[in-house]
C-alpha cells in the first residue's frame, strides 16, 4: 500500500511546538506578557477566519487577550481569538478596516499552504470548545481560562473540575472488494452533498467500542455489507467542528447493498477503471482537504502493475 507518512494530510501537521512551559508562563492570559509576546494572532467570529483574496489574514497584534496559545513557530508564540461576542455589524466593521472577509477555512483551506491551513484549523477547534466549555458540565458554575487556554477549570470551591478540550472520534472508510475480475471499492452519498458527489462511508465511535468494531457496524447500518479485515491507514484532524477522522480500509464480505435512507441517499461500487475515467471521477471525487480523498487516491495508486 502507498505510504501515507510520505505526504501529510491536510489540517495536519502544523509545525508547531506544543510547549507546556509556555502554556504554564501565559496561564490564563490574566497578566500582561501576552502583549510584549512577539507573536501570529489568528482571528475567528462564528467560526469563520479573515480572508484577503483567498489568503489568510494574520495580525502580530491585538488589543485583547487571547482565546488560547496555539504553540511556537519561528519564534513566535501563535495566538487564537474568537471575538464571536462581536455582533455581526461590528465583526463586518473590523473586517472592512482590514480589506479583508469572514470565510470558513474549507472555503479557502485547500489552496493554503499546508502547515498555515493546519494551524487555522486547530484554532478553529479551540475556539469552539471555548465557546461550549463556559459552565461547569458537572456543577453548572461558570469556567475560567487555565494554562493558555487548554484548560477550563470550574470556580466553584466545592467543585473545581478541570475541563480539558473534546475530540470526537470518527471511522471513516474504504469497503473493498477485491473477488471479481477487476477490484472495486464502496462509496455512498449524503443527500446534502453537491450533486453527484460520493465518498468514502464513515460515522462516529460510540462508547464501549473499539475502532474496527465501528466500523463493521457503520458499514452494516448504512449499506447492509458485511466487512472483514480492518486495516488502519492513516488519521486526520477535523475540527469542524471537533472530530478526528481516522482511516481504514475494510474488506467486503458481501456485496448486496442495502441502503438506510436515514443514513445516507445512496451508495454503488465503483471499479479502477470508471474512477479513472475522468467524466465520472470529476464528480465523484470528495474534497481534495479530506482522507476520503486520499483513501481513494492511494487505492487507484495501489493498483497492481502491468506484466
């Protein structure tokens, strides 16, 4: 099989030195060393970034604490803020004085360069586990920032729990079926989707589950096929909002599908040959920023070669 370390996958990878020493030194951003940092501030509202023609904006300062220290890069500590408190007049106010424009970063994250597209994103989740941590789930009290911003701890005196950030685990995978004369692979589609596009199956872990058990589960309840073999490819961070994506392909038992339409719209097998065909892969293919792409790609690579 191709190697994925070879190529990282996107929202992945972003460079930085994860420094617990720096997270103690800023703590709650309750001091002033935050100001005298020299630094990169990413800026989101409602979970968008500021633009200017497709390019990230980035400010080297900002009059207000941040949300969360990112890391170091290059000597500079990266902040995040998330000024979603702004209503929408005064974040397009302030977006207006910078040229710029709120954009979610799939619209744009794709043509980043790779390790800056990595960086938004893991803003991105913070900021929005920011934004759900404010009270205590256990006592309701209200929570506090802690240690740059990757802790929330409850200010309760008879509580106290520290709440750190939520990453839910996902399966995401490529069924295939390598018994017939030319090998094949599973994709289905979700109504909401752009029109013709397909991609890999996937679903979230429930608790009590291993990893390849979501999986054959998954690949039952949305198209009715039995797997076998599991073998773990790769995984992606994919905060949008808070999931990690992590990649398997799965051999088919069966090959009868049986949709469940509260799950997806619909699903066929698709062989080498029409993925390759450029009329079909132009519409069929998922977001090139996904590993639903890549778990495509690296199986049309992964062909056998000619004799």
């Amino acid at each position: 099989m191709p190697d994925f370390s070879t190529k990282p996958l996107f929202y992945s990878d972003s460079g930085l030195v994860r420094d617990p020493l720096d997270r103690k030194a800023f703590d709650g951003f309750s001091g002033e060393s935050w100001r005298e940092a020299a630094a990169h501030w990413q800026l989101y509202w409602q979970g968008k970034s500021l633009f200017i023609d497709g390019q990230a904006l980035l400010l080297e300062r900002f009059d207000r604490a941040p949300t969360v220290l990112l890391g170091r890069h290059d000597d500079r500590q990266i902040f995040a803020l998330d000024l979603s408190d702004w209503d929408e007049a005064e974040a397009l106010r302030f977006a207006e004085t910078q040229s710029a424009e709120w954009a979610d970063l799939r619209r744009y994250g794709p043509a980043l360069e790779a390790r800056l597209a990595a960086r938004l994103a893991y803003g991105r989740g913070m900021a929005y586990w920011h934004q759900r941590t404010q009270f205590c789930g256990v006592c309701g009290s209200p929570t506090v920032s802690a240690e740059g911003g990757h802790v929330r701890r409850c200010t309760s005196a008879t509580c106290g729990t520290p709440h750190f950030p939520r990453t839910d685990p996902a399966v995401i995978m490529l069924v295939t079926d390598e018994t017939g004369p030319e090998p094949r692979i599973l994709l289905g589609r979700q109504a909401a989707w752009t029109p013709g596009m397909m991609s890999t199956l996937a679903g979230f872990v429930e608790p009590g589950e291993s990893l390849e058990e979501a999986v054959r589960r998954e690949v039952w309840e949305e198209v009715g096929v039995r797997v076998g073999e599991v073998l773990y490819r790769a995984s992606q961070p994919w905060p949008f909002p808070s999931s990690l994506m992590v990649g398997f392909r799965a051999q088919a038992l069966s090959f009868d599908i049986t949709v469940d339409p509260s799950e997806i719209e619909s699903a066929r097998w698709f062989t080498r040959s029409e993925l390759l065909d450029p009329e079909i892969a132009q519409h069929v293919a998922p977001r090139p920023d996904s590993i639903a792409r890549r778990l495509i790609e690296d199986w049309l690579a992964d062909a056998p070669a000619a004799p």
